[in-house]
C-alpha cells in the first residue's frame, strides 16, 4: 500500500509557502503555526478561531500568518492536508504487512487516541466549514478525494489478490468507512453511545474479509 496520497494543489488560492524552499526557521515557524492552529480549530472550532488567535499563541503577527498561508481557509485546509499526511506516517510497517483487512481494522482499533479524535474534530470542523464556503468546500473535496483515491486503489489491489468480486465498488467501500469514523466522531460530540472502538474494528473488518471467498 503507497504512503504517498498524491495530493495535489490546495485550490484557487494556493498556498504561498508551497512551492518555495523554507529556511529551517521559516520551516519551524510554519510548522508550529500549522500545529497552533490543528489544535485551535479542533478544540475550540473553525468559526470562532481567528488569524489573530492563533498568531497570539505562536508568538508572531498576524501578517507572518497571512504570509504563509494567505488566508484562515488555507490554513485550515493546510492543517488537514497536514493531519492526513502525518496519520499515514503513522502506520508501522509491521502493520502495513498485514492483510488489509487488518490494516483496515488496526486504524479503527486506534480510533480513540488523541492524535485521531483530534483529527476527525479537524475534518468535522472543515465540513461544517465548507457548508459555507465553495472554495473550502472544492479544495476538501478535492483533498479528501485524493485520500479516499489512495486507500481505493489499495482496496483494488487486495481485491484482486484474494479473488473478491470484482464488481465490488472498492471506491465506495472506502467512503463508507470513512463516513463510519466521522459519524462516531459526531456521535460522541452528541454524547451518543458508540461502539467501541475494538468492535468497530471487528465489524469493519469482519465485513472485509467476509468479502473474500471461502476457497481463497
């Protein structure tokens, strides 16, 4: 399974840091205002999050921010793009050994970990965000697109490897298992019960595998 989601430009207005060599400052700086504002807009929301709050927490002006990114909507997509990349960096490669099927499960498994409520809080905020907003709302379909393509042509190729249907819409199969991990995300901030997270797991993957002929 690549590591690389591919992908690509953030939208209409790209942002300015990107495509130009960062000094190691410039890298840390931008590194830590991307970190300030990931934790900002997940814990206190997209909405009530200023430019100015999260330069106030880095120690910087409100103009190096805009430099870097050239607007909260960028930063915001900047700060998915950046989430989703670091959770793929994140998988062992012990792990990546398994049959997909268990990868698949092992992600639902950790569901519960910071760095993962952090992330589906982030992702539920750049919905409720692009409701809103069609340039937000273009540039994350175009982002999350390009991560549900990745995991898509993954599940292809274990489709192919252990003789599943090939009729089966692997691209939709990714979907539905990202719509499952935000839905538990909305859930609990509804103060829902959920399953847990070991069950979850369980029935994804159990789903998966039943999915493999006997024979095989």
């Amino acid at each position: 399974m690549s590591a690389d989601p591919g992908l690509g430009p953030l939208g209409p207005k790209a942002v300015p840091a990107v495509g130009r060599r960062l000094t190691p400052k410039g890298a840390a700086t931008r590194a830590r205002i991307l970190e300030l504002a990931t934790e900002a807009f997940a814990t206190d929301g997209y909405a009530v999050t200023s430019v100015r709050t999260v330069a106030v927490r880095a120690g910087i002006t409100t103009g190096a921010v805009y430099a870097s990114f050239g607007s909260k909507a960028n930063l915001l997509l900047e700060a998915v793009r950046e989430s989703i990349l670091v959770g793929l960096e994140d998988v062992p490669p012990d792990v990546l050994e398994r049959p997909l099927p268990d990868i698949v499960a092992w992600e639902f498994e950790r569901s519960e970990t910071p760095a993962r409520v952090r992330q589906r809080k982030l992702l539920i905020e750049a919905a409720v965000a692009a409701t809103t907003d069609p340039e937000i709302a273009d540039a994350l379909g175009e982002l999350v697109g390009a991560r549900l393509d990745d995991w898509a042509q993954a599940l292809r190729e274990w489709q192919r490897e252990s003789r599943v249907d090939p009729a089966a819409d692997m691209r939709a199969l990714t979907a539905v298992s990202m719509a499952i991990d935000l839905g538990m995300g909305i859930l609990d901030q509804l103060r829902v019960p959920t399953p847990t997270p070991r069950q979850t797991a369980e029935f994804v993957g159990g789903y998966m595998k039943s999915l493999v002929p006997r024979e095989h």
